[in-house]
C-alpha cells in the first residue's frame, strides 16, 4: 500500500472575515505528482501557505509523514522535508546563483551540499554556465529554475510547487514542465498548483479542482483532463 506522505483534512482559512479555503481535504502519496488546478483567485496559493506554516489555519488538520503539523513554522517543515517553491519565485536577487543554491541547503549539516549543487546543475545546466551571475539579473524563467533547484538543495520528500509557469514565455513553459517531469521522475513526490489545466493534468497521476475555496472534482488526471467540464472551465473547449 503506497504511503500518505500529506494529508489536508476540513481545511479552512480565512482573511478576516472572508473565508478563503472552505474545509478542502485531499492527499499526496509517496511517489505521485498531483495537480491542484483553479482559476485565478479559487485559493490553491492559500493552500499552500496554509500547509506550509506561512499562513493561519482557521479549522482543520495537516499531517505530514503521518505527524500533525499545523501552526509549524516553514523553517521546521522544509528540515523536515515540505519544502515549496513560492508564486513569485523569490530569489535572493543580490546573491549568485551558487550563494542561493547554498542558501536552500541552510538547514543541512553535512557533506554533500557542493555534490548536490553539481547534481542541481545537472538538471539545470543554464544555472552551471551562469553560476557566478547575481540572481536578479536572470530571466524569469532562469529565475524560476533557480527557485526550483534551491529547493532541491532542501532534499524534499514533498516537493510543492506553485504556479511555477506563470509569466513565462511558451519556450520556457515547456522547459519549466520538461524540468517538472524530469524532478518527479527522479523519484521526488510533487503537489503542483497551476492555472494552466492542460500541462498541469497532463503530467500528473492525480488531479484535484479548486473553485471558489472548494474542491469541486477530483480523480486521475487523465480522467479530469477528458472531463467536458473541466475541458470547458479550464481548456476552453
């Protein structure tokens, strides 16, 4: 039986009086790469935060490798292994790009922090060629695969990316969905929240939609991706 390693029960989470997340549930095993998709504005990123400790958790449960892990800051989650790559980005943009690798190591003690960057720049050869260039002279795109292989420097049991194609040029789509595949494939369990249904659900196992704080459908992604209502909201069919 393949292992939960994240489980979100009833979560709700609320903006004042606004209530964002509605009490969602849904689950990531060991191995997959599920996509939460949505419009714009449906709560994915809320989400997100709510599981990674950088947003309040109104009512509900969060469990991680079997723990309960709400109200744990993100510090504790990513030495833990949850670790996200945030909408945005986030780049130190006034360090190298090999300074920000190390900085995604920072919650690691041992000997294998130079190997890992080597193996980061495998994956991303663009970041070996540029590894003295300061980050915030990059593309978005370079931005976003720098972002991506500094969390990998974490060692992630789950690795949770969010909106990682957004503002991108189609070239570096498809790159960005090429590395995605190519992360997953290495063995590193994904939650990938995306606006763009179609990649989204194309390389997923499992898929949940999110409308309007609510988790209106869910299932194999192949099975969403044919769905006439899902190709109609979120494909334009």
């Amino acid at each position: 039986m393949t292992t939960t390693l994240l489980k979100v029960s009833g979560l709700k989470v609320a903006y004042g009086g606004i209530q964002a997340v509605k009490g969602i549930s849904f689950e990531v095993r060991q191995g997959e790469l599920v996509s939460l998709i949505g419009a714009n504005g449906a709560g994915k990123t809320t989400t997100l935060k709510a599981i990674t400790g950088t947003q309040p958790v109104a009512d509900g449960e969060i469990e991680f490798m079997g723990q309960k892990i709400k109200g744990q800051g993100a510090w504790d989650l990513v030495k833990q292994g949850l670790v996200m790559v945030p909408e945005g980005r986030g780049t130190f943009t006034r360090m190298t790009i090999t300074e920000n690798l190390q900085m995604g190591a920072f919650v690691r003690n041992d000997r294998e922090i130079d190997a890992d960057i080597e193996k980061v720049f495998a994956i991303f050869p663009r970041l070996k060629e540029r590894a003295k260039q300061l980050a915030g002279t990059m593309s978005g795109g370079e931005q976003q695969m720098l972002a991506m292989g500094r969390a990998l420097m974490a060692r992630p049991k789950v690795l949770l990316l969010d909106e990682p194609s957004m503002g991108l040029s189609p070239i570096m789509v498809d790159k960005i969905f090429e590395v995605v595949a190519d992360i997953h494939g290495r063995g590193t369990t994904v939650l990938l929240v995306e606006q763009n249904a179609s990649r989204a659900l194309g390389l997923a196992d499992r898929g949940y939609v999110m409308e309007s704080g609510e988790i209106t459908m869910d299932g194999e992604a192949k099975a969403l991706l044919n769905d006439p209502k899902v190709r109609a909201a979120y494909l334009g069919e």
